[in-house]
C-alpha cells in the first residue's frame, strides 16, 4: 500500500510537471507553485499559489481541467 502511495506521488508530479504558466513558459514546478499534495483514500487534493495576486485565473481552470483528464 505504502509503495502505491510513491508510485501515485510520483506520477502526480510528473504530470504537475508538464503544466507551463503560459505568461513565463516556465513549468509550475520550476517555479514551486506547487505547495502540497495531498493523498488521501481515493482523493488527491493540491494546493499551490499563483505567481503574482494579478495573475489569470485562467491558469488554475487549465490545470483543473488537465488534473481531472489525467486521473
């Protein structure tokens, strides 16, 4: 069970990886966005930050869109 729990860490952040804040063509976890996962039954909640107060929200509705795909 413990050892699912990595792989499934694992393959969350390797998909986190692939979203790019399209204003800085950087990639969320470069830029730390990314401030928790977390595990728990058979939910995944990730918690992460915008990188300015300013920034579009339409980053976040992209990201979810692409989570809900992925998994």
């Amino acid at each position: 069970m413990a050892q699912d729990l990595k792989q499934l860490r694992v393959k969350i952040f390797d998909e986190l990886s692939k979203i790019v804040d399209p204003e800085i063509n950087t990639t969320i976890t470069e830029l730390e966005l990314v401030d928790e996962v977390d595990i728990s039954d058979s939910k995944v909640k990730i918690d992460l930050h915008l990188t300015s107060p300013f920034c579009p929200a339409d980053l976040d509705l992209k990201f979810v869109k692409m989570f809900m795909i992925i998994f």
